[in-house]
C-alpha cells in the first residue's frame, strides 16, 4: 500500500484529511464539546479509574471541577489574559483541570519536571517571566521545598503557590481543592471569547524543548496545534480502540509532550479512561494489567525492553493489550520483534514527534492489519502532514535518500518565545528542521538514522550536551568539556563526559589510580547536585588531554561520540 504521494520533492500523506480545525475555539471548550463524526459522545464517557479504589471520575464531574477552579483562580490569583500557570508536579488526575481551568481565564500553562533541582525550575521561571506574568504556581507537596528555594531564586513571591492534592502532614499551604471551597460562593469569573482565529495565534502552553541544540527554550504551542494533533491523531487510530470501553495506563509525564497532547488530550477525546499513574514502577504496571483490563498503552523504549526481558514481566498476565505505541525514541528492531512475540494479540508500532511538532507526526499501522511493515520504521505521515528530506546544501532528496527530515503540519508550533534566532534556525517556510536523519522508502515507510543534532536522548528526555558542559566549566579543576551520549540498550543513549583537566588538577592523578578516581566520582557528584537524575553523567567521566575541535573552535563531538561507543562495546 501506497502511504504518502511524492511530488518535487514533497512527501505527502496519503491519508484522508482530517475534520476542519476549529480556529475560534479554546483547548478545554474542544475537549468538552466538539464531537466530530469519528468521537463518541463525550458526555457518556468515563474520564479516568482511580488506580486504587477504582473510583470513576465522569465527562460531567471534569466539567464541574474545571469551572470551580477557574473561579478560584480568577478571585485568588487574578489570572487572565495571558497570565501563566506553572505546573510543577507529577501525573495526577487534577492535571487536565488546571490546564483547561487555566486556559478558560485566557491564560497559559507552563508544566515543568517534577525532578527539577531548584536551579533547573527557577530558570523556567525566569525564562517565562521575560515576557509573561506568573500568576500562580501548582506543585506536589514532594516538590513543594524545591518550588519554594526555584521561587525565592527567581524572585517569585512563594505566596503564589498551591498544592496539587494533599499533604502527609501538615502545610501552610493551600490545595486547589482548598482554593475552590474557599471561592466557591465568591465572584464568578468571566470565560475569555477568542477572536476569529484567534486559536491559531493563542498560546496554550509553553513547553521546555532543547530544539536542535543549546539550553532548553520554551515552545509556543497554540491551541490550534493541540487541536490539530487530536484530530490527526484519533482519526489514524480509528478502529484500534473501543470507545467510551478501552483503558488506558497514562503513566507517561503530563509535563512532556507526548503524554500531554498524545496520551492526556488524546485519549480523553476519544472516550477511552485513564488510570493515571504518578510515575512508572514495573510491578505497579503489571498488577494494573489485568485488574482493569487495560488494552492501550503509550510508553518508552526502556518499558518496552522491560516488558520484554524483566523475569517479573514473564510471568505477568498481558493478554488485554491490544494496542501499543512506542514513542519519545527509536527501539531496536530485534527487541521490537521480541515484544511481538510476547503480546502476539496486539498491535504494536512506533511513532515519530517532538515538542516543536506538539507532537506525533507519524505513526505505525496497525501491526495486525498489516504484518509485512517494517519493524524498524517510526511509520508514515499522519493525515495533513508532509515531509522533506534535505542533504546538507538543502537540497531536496528523494525515495530512499538520506537526509535531513523536515516536518510541516498545523501541529507545527509557533516557534520559541522570546528566541528569534533559534526560531529561525529551527522553523522555517512553514517547516520545522527536526535535526534528525532519515529517509523514506517507496511505499512512504519512514526510518530514522542518524541524529544530525547534538541533543541526547536518555529514556525518551533530551539531555542538552551545551548545558552539561557550561555547567563543568564552571568547576574549578576543569579547563574543558565535552559531553555526548553513549548507546545503551534500556535508556537509548546515557550522557558522558570528556574532560580536560587543569594542569593541578593532571599533575595529581598522573600515574595515580585512585586518584583518577576519586577526580571521576567528584565531577559526576558536581553534575548529580546542580541536575535532575536523567542529565548525571551516567555515561561515565573520560579525562583527555585535549578536545577535538574544528579550525573555527566548535567541538567535533562525533569523534568522541564514536570513540566512547566504540569503548562501550569493549
């Protein structure tokens, strides 16, 4: 089967467009009232399980709860027109409820890693704050000290924060739940109208994305694009899943975007219940398998080579999966297989997206429907997608041609606030320069090499190697860094230093082991304490006398990429 049509140079799906975008409609006013042909009735549906207690949470209760903290948030906190909202907290079934609680003020949502050190979060919020006011703050009461320390370092007033749930013990700080019962009975709040068009042009989130290289940058992601993605999305899948009957393990992070626009919006538009999980642990995973018969599942490459290879996951009962889809990475073809064999009843494929895409752009087809696709491929363009593949003097490539793979979509983003240069750099003409190398085959199959960029990815998280190494050179004993990423078989790639030593430094571990040591474990503690756990250097500390560089002075990273992979294969 023919998937995409080629014409000069310009790959385009094959797919029947998808239903009109709305362009004067909000996110949350989507997700409760637009229906078309292909949604069932979101009123019927059930939108999430509690894990626990089984506890079903309705289309009406979701509905209920997101007008109640939008008039909190407006008579506490004053938000409105463009005023963010910073989401610092794991999954949680109040996720979707601040966001579109949020949004119905006009205001935008900004989610950040819950892992976050308190430097890593401030700059978040400084990084907004240039241009946006932040009117309030959301956490978890295990990350409430280190939004506190990230708040009094980004001179943001503590008073602004508030808990996603309850805390253990006892804090002078209120919940939403807390906030909605205090304003329940005060002033209502007035919903801001879009403008023709206006979904196209209002931000709905700022997301944190490396892009193609450099510190993370926050992405401008419309309304529009969420609602594209959706759309796009749903109607691929169609027939994978039964509506307002399927469940869904939402475990993947609602700060990312894969399991917030893919997962969180997605499966809520298509009547299929979360059970939401705060974080992924195996055997939690397994157990809630088979108790809530749970048939759809949205993960990484390190769950799939767990579930594959874990003695734990042997013995698990799967045989409710139907429909799987792996993202965030690629997954090797050999374990993709084994997978498989495993869950023989379901389908199984990868997907392709990114932030600047907000968010998959390809996708698998059914691997039951159709055997003979490629294991290895991230699959073929969703509906209102094309593709471009560009050698490096830009000029187009054609079937089975590698190159570099450019995306253009109406998910595609609006570009990066506050950063004309790199929003030059990476969206262009209407087409985003994903940084990746690929190539598509005749049938419109789509494979991903090589990564032209520099960032790393580890367990499906960019890891920066600019930020890594700006943060080494600040280490009084290093003259010169460099970081790259190291193959491995459950998280992808893991960040490895090179390290150029001052001359005190050398002389001190010349002929010395233990030495060299003891220097190797203090830059991977400096690294450990200034940075979430999937940035620590993982990969391990090579010192070397000097690092490679190009006449104009920019580190020839592939030279050490290579040479650290060839020595982990040793």
């Amino acid at each position: 089967m023919k998937w995409a049509t080629h014409n000069d140079g310009v790959f385009s799906s094959a797919l029947d467009d998808v239903p009109e975008i709305p362009q004067d409609m909000d996110l949350p006013a989507f997700m409760f009232n637009f229906r078309p042909s292909f949604r069932p009735d979101p009123s019927k549906a059930i939108w999430y399980i509690d894990p626990k207690s089984g506890k079903e949470t309705t289309y009406a209760d979701c509905l209920k709860r997101t007008n109640f903290l939008s008039k909190a948030l407006y008579n506490e906190y004053g938000v409105g027109k463009d005023d963010v909202v910073l989401i610092f907290s794991p999954n949680s079934q109040e996720f979707a409820t601040c966001c579109w609680a949020t949004m119905q003020l006009g205001g935008i949502i900004s989610a950040a890693n819950p892992s976050y050190q308190a430097g890593e979060l401030a700059y978040q919020i400084t990084t907004v704050s240039k241009t946006n006011n932040i009117k309030a703050m959301i956490t978890h009461p295990a990350s409430l000290e280190t939004a506190r320390e990230a708040a009094k370092q980004a001179g943001l007033d503590s008073r602004l924060i508030s808990l996603m749930e309850e805390a253990s013990q006892s804090v002078s700080v209120p919940t939403i739940g807390d906030l909605i019962t205090k304003h329940q009975s005060g002033k209502d709040f007035t919903r801001y109208k879009f403008s023709a068009g206006e979904a196209k042009s209002k931000i709905a989130f700022l997301s944190f994305s490396s892009g193609t290289t450099g510190l993370p940058k926050a992405v401008m992601i419309s309304h529009y694009n969420v609602m594209a993605n959706v759309l796009q999305y749903n109607q691929f899948r169609q027939g994978r899943y039964a509506p307002n009957k399927s469940r869904c393990l939402a475990v993947l992070p609602f700060y990312h975007i894969y399991g917030l626009v893919v997962v969180l919006h997605s499966q809520l538009f298509a009547g299929v219940a979360l059970i939401v999980l705060p974080k992924f642990e195996l055997s939690v995973f397994l157990s809630l398998i088979p108790k809530y018969k749970v048939d759809l599942f949205y993960i990484v490459p390190p769950m799939a080579v767990m579930l594959v290879k874990s003695p734990e996951a042997q013995k698990a009962d799967l045989t409710s999966m139907k429909d799987i889809m792996i993202g965030a990475a690629p997954l090797a073809g050999d374990v993709l297989k084994a997978f498989r064999k495993r869950v023989p009843q379901a389908a199984i494929g990868q997907g392709y997206g990114m932030t600047e895409t907000s968010t998959v752009v390809t996708s698998a087809p059914s691997s039951i429907k159709y055997p003979d696709f490629p294991a290895g491929s991230i699959g073929i363009l969703l509906s209102n997608c094309q593709l471009r593949i560009i050698d490096t003097e830009g000029k187009a490539q054609g079937v089975g041609k590698i190159g570099e793979l450019l995306i253009k979509s109406p998910s595609n983003t609006m570009g990066y606030l506050n950063n004309k240069k790199a929003t030059d750099d990476t969206f262009r003409d209407g087409w985003v320069h994903t940084g990746d190398e690929a190539y598509i085959d005749e049938d419109g199959a789509i494979f991903i090499t090589d990564r032209i960029k520099e960032l790393i990815k580890t367990n499906g998280m960019q890891v920066a190697p600019a930020e890594l190494e700006g943060l080494l050179l600040g280490h009084p004993q290093i003259q010169d860094a460099c970081v790259v990423g190291v193959k491995d078989e459950m998280k992808g790639e893991l960040p490895k230093a090179f390290v150029v030593l001052t001359s005190d430094a050398q002389a001190q571990i010349n002929n010395n082991a233990q030495e060299q040591k003891r220097k190797q474990e203090m830059v991977i503690n400096f690294v450990k304490e200034k940075t979430i756990r999937y940035k620590h250097l993982s990969g391990g500390v090579e010192f070397i006398d000097a690092i490679p560089k190009n006449p104009s002075g920019k580190l020839l990273r592939r030279i050490l990429r290579d040479r650290a992979n060839a020595k982990a294969k040793l």
